[in-house]
C-alpha cells in the first residue's frame, strides 16, 4: 500500500485467554484455515480496536464511509457472495 494510505479494511480481534503467545498462533492459524483471509487484509489483536467499534462477537463487520462514520454494522459471518452485496449496496 502507497505510504500515507490507510487499509480500507483489516480483522481486528482480541485476546480472550492470559496466554497470548499461544491465542495469537490459533488466531493467526484460523485466520488462515477458516476463514482464508487474504494476506493483504491486516488482522490485529487489539482490545482497543474491538471496544472502539462495539465489537461484541467474532467475527463481526463494521463498514466505514468516507466521512468515517460507520456505515453499517454485522456482527455474524457472512459469505464472500452476501460481502459482496453489501460492499456494493455501500458504494453504490
């Protein structure tokens, strides 16, 4: 990504247990087996991220317009078909 851009999207998540060193090596595993998240889509753990947007579940899908205000907000899994309809609904 160009410097000074930000990622339009990412998986933010948290840590559930004390051992985080172990939480990070199934998360990152899940990411890549359940989920087959690309590698060009960042997948933080940051408590911080999660109480920022009023994650409640994993995953959930916050979309943010332009202006930066959340546009709509999922907090279930969704097909890549139904994410694909709702990106194009958002940008449309």
């Amino acid at each position: 990504m160009p410097s000074g851009k930000t990622d339009p999207t990412g998986a933010p998540t948290r840590f559930y247990s004390a051992d985080r060193g172990e939480e990070k090596q199934k998360n990152e595993k899940s990411w890549k087996e359940a989920y087959a998240l690309p590698g060009s889509i960042s997948a933080p753990i940051s408590d911080e991220a999660m109480l920022r947007y009023g994650v409640s579940a994993t995953p959930t899908f916050v979309f943010v317009n332009r202006k930066g205000a959340v546009a709509r907000y999922s907090p279930t899994r969704m097909t890549q078909v139904r994410l694909s309809s709702v990106i194009g609904d958002l940008l449309r």
